[in-house]
C-alpha cells in the first residue's frame, strides 16, 4: 500500500503485539519534527548569571556605581551574583563584607529578592539575587 501511494512505511511503536505502522512520508515527518524542537527551542528562556565585586572597604562612589549597574542588570532579567573578595589579611572584615551585601539587598529589593543570604565560601562572600517577575 505505502509503494502504491509513494511513501514510506514507519514503525511507530514496535513493541505493540502487533507492531504499530503507519503510511506517511517520512521526510515531511522529520522536517515537522525539527521545526517543532526549533519553536521549543526559541520559546525556552535563558538564564544568564552578572556579577558584581566588591572589596571588604569599596568606597560610597564605588558602590553607587556598582549599584546602578546591578540595578540595570537586573532590569535586563539577568540573575545577580554579588560578592565580596576578601585578599590577604582583609578576612577579618567579614562583618564589613555582609553588611556591604545586606545594605545591596535593602538597595534593589524593588528589582530583585535576594535567593541566597551572604556565605562565606573561602575567601568570598557571596550573594545571589534574581530579579523580579515583570507584570
């Protein structure tokens, strides 16, 4: 029958008893199938990761101009990984580091919520931030 109407004889489901056929062209069958994973592919959102450094004693002008940048990116609908990098013996200003990071949280809490509170990991401490759903 599928030689009769020049076109293919797929096996759909060859578990079945008995096996699950159908006549189509198979070409057209991949072609659609292709299309779709691209349309799936296109309506999937990626998620992009900035971040943001700053040092245990970052100046006011400094961290207003980091602000900014992190309250852009945020608009942009990236996520905000801000940390505090701590060299040498700065590591006794973790106290400085997180309330740096909390008062950047207080900042842009009308452009994002704070995902993870500020950890200290190493010689980082680090925040993450994702932004807010637009209505």
């Amino acid at each position: 029958m599928a030689e009769e109407q020049e076109l293919d004889l797929v096996e759909i489901s060859p578990n079945a008893a008995p096996p699950v056929c159908k006549i189509m062209d198979y070409k057209k069958f991949l072609y659609e199938q292709k299309k779709r994973d691209k349309m799936l592919k296109a309506k999937s959102t990626q998620i992009t990761v900035k971040e943001i450094r700053f040092g245990p004693q970052t100046d006011e002008h400094d961290y207003e101009f980091k602000r900014k940048n992190a309250e852009k990116f945020l608009k942009e609908g990236s996520k905000l990984k801000a940390f505090v990098f701590f060299k040498g013996r700065s590591i006794i200003y973790k106290e400085q580091g997180q309330i740096l990071l909390l008062r950047l949280a207080q900042d842009l809490e009308e452009f994002g919520k704070v995902e993870s509170l500020p950890v200290l990991e190493g010689k980082r401490m680090i925040m993450y931030i994702a932004p807010k759903k637009k209505k």
